[in-house]
C-alpha cells in the first residue's frame, strides 16, 4: 500500500508516526531482529557446548576466529538492536521535543560507549595471546 | 496484550542490564584471572543463603528467551498472519511456557556442568 493511497493531504506531508521519520527504522529493527535469532542461539549454545566457563577456557573460545566472529557480530548487531528498541519506547512515551531529543541522544551515546567497551574487551582476548 | 508488554519490558531489561553484564563479562575475561575471578565472586556472591546475582541472571535468561519467542511471534504478526483471537492468545501462552521451559532447560544444564 503506498502511502499517496492511504494518506490524507495532512497525513502525507507529515507521513509520520510517532517516530517522525520513515520505514526505515522500523526495518532495521525487524532484520536485526532476525540476525539476533541466529546469534542468540549461538550464543547460548557455545555457553552450553563449553566444557567449562573458566576464564581460560572461555579466552580460548573467543580467541578462536570460530567464537570471535560471532560475538563481534552479536555486540554489533545487539547494541544497534537494543538502541532501535529503546528508542521505541522513548518516543512512545516521551511526549516533549526537547526530552526526547535529550533521551535519544544519551541512549545513542550509552549504546555507542557500551558497544565500544565489548568491541575492545574482544579485541584484546581476540588479537591477545592465550595465557 | 500482556505479551505484547512483556516484550518491551524484556526487551529494555535485555538492553540495560543484558548488554551492560555482557560488556563487563567480556571486560572481566579480557582481563586475566584475577578480573574474571572478581567477576564470578560477584556473580556467586550470596546475601544470606539468596544468591543475588544468579537470580539477575535466570531472570535475563528468561528476558531473552520470552523475547526471542514473542519476537518470532510478532515477525509472523508483520506478515499479517496470525490475528484470529484463537490462535494469537494460543500463541501468546505459547510463548510464556516456551521460555519458561527453556530457563529451566538451561540453568538445570549449566549448574549440573559447573558442579
């Protein structure tokens, strides 16, 4: 259904809901969503598969190519996911234009700073020797 | 309706307190023994025979389960499928005992390994 179809004159020019902006958002969310599902699973399913959770045991799994991959991905797409998320809600009940801009941003920002905090962790286990 | 909030208080414990833990785990192993072991103190720490964290983290485990299970519930609501009130309240208690059965399922697993 195209919007021009469906829309009043009023509706068409602001196209909008509560999110003020287009699809887009909308769809990243539902195809992060699917990434997460195969990450997800992985995920808990390498917690299952290891023979035990001991800092050793759970460096050589993320030093691996195999574990590292994976949860590079997973931070990744689980922060940009979590951020698409929340700002859901935000905009659902944070009705004011200046809070709502103040929300988004400091929930861009957390999203971004905790992204980067696993991305490094990672990286050091990943690039780091196996003790 | 009660899944569909479900989904959102879930899905905003699962941002918080899911990716805030996962970012100071990876943090803790990537920092040798001695910060994993603060880590798992934390993690086994016990306030009076109740083990704090460990309920935290059944409670995330479960978060993410019932999220992933009304998640799928909600793509297949996006195809337009699903709606009659039979079989989307079938669903929507589908996906509360899936991810009960599946919290159980998994910490009856992982507390028999670390025994």
């Amino acid at each position: 259904m195209s919007l021009g179809d469906s829309a009043t004159p009023l509706g068409r020019v602001r196209g909008l809901g509560s999110a003020h902006h287009g699809g887009e958002h909308w769809l990243t969310e539902r195809v992060t969503s699917i990434a997460l599902l195969f990450l997800g699973t992985w995920f808990i399913a390498s917690l299952l598969l290891l023979p035990k959770l001991d800092q050793r045991t759970l460096i050589e799994w993320l030093h691996a190519p195999s574990g590292a991959i994976p949860m590079a991905l997973l931070i990744i797409v689980g922060f940009r996911h979590a951020l698409d998320g929340v700002k859901v809600v935000v905009d659902d009940y944070v009705h004011e234009e200046g809070s709502r801009f103040a929300w988004n941003t400091l929930l861009l920002f957390l999203a971004v700073g905790g992204g980067a905090i696993a991305l490094f962790a990672l990286a050091r286990i990943a690039f780091g020797a196996v003790a | 309706m009660a899944v569909s909030i479900l989904h959102r208080v879930t899905g905003v414990a699962l941002s918080f307190a899911g990716l805030g833990i996962l970012a100071w785990w990876l943090f803790a192993i990537s920092g040798g023994p001695d910060a994993y072991g603060n880590f798992e103190a934390v993690v086994n720490y016990r306030f009076y025979q109740v083990p704090l964290a460990l309920i935290v983290l059944v409670g995330l485990t479960w978060s993410f389960f019932q999220h992933l299970l009304s998640g799928i519930r909600h793509l297949v609501m996006d195809t337009g499928a699903a709606f009659e009130l039979g079989i989307n309240k079938t669903f929507a208690i589908l996906t509360i005992v899936g991810s009960v059965v599946l919290t159980a399922a998994l910490w009856v697993f992982l507390l028999g390994v670390a025994k």
